[in-house]
C-alpha cells in the first residue's frame, strides 16, 4: 500500500492502527471475435445506395 501525506503537518502512525479495507471483487474478462469486413460482405439489392436507397 502506497501513502502520501498531502498536508504541510506531519502525520503520525503507529504500529497496529487501521489504515486501510480490503474490498475483493470479481473481473470480467473478455475477448475480441472478429467479424468480416465490409468488402467481404459483398453486394445488396440496394447497390450503393446506402441506407433507404432506392434509387431513383
């Protein structure tokens, strides 16, 4: 455990005082699943269009 004192007074500790709480926690982990990119999608009856396109 790391301490600072960011006081101008010193602070005193003595042997046995409580300073600090231990909290255990879960961590979630996760990995990446990598999808194919838009080139290898392919082509849609929309063409280039874009989105709601419909061509006209």
């Amino acid at each position: 455990m790391l301490l600072i004192n960011h006081g101008d007074a010193p602070f005193e500790l003595r042997r046995g005082e409580r300073i600090a709480q231990l909290l255990v926690a879960p961590v979630a982990s996760f990995s990446w699943v990598l999808e194919p990119t838009v080139e290898a999608l392919g082509g849609t009856a929309r063409g280039e269009g874009g989105y709601g396109s419909t061509g006209r």
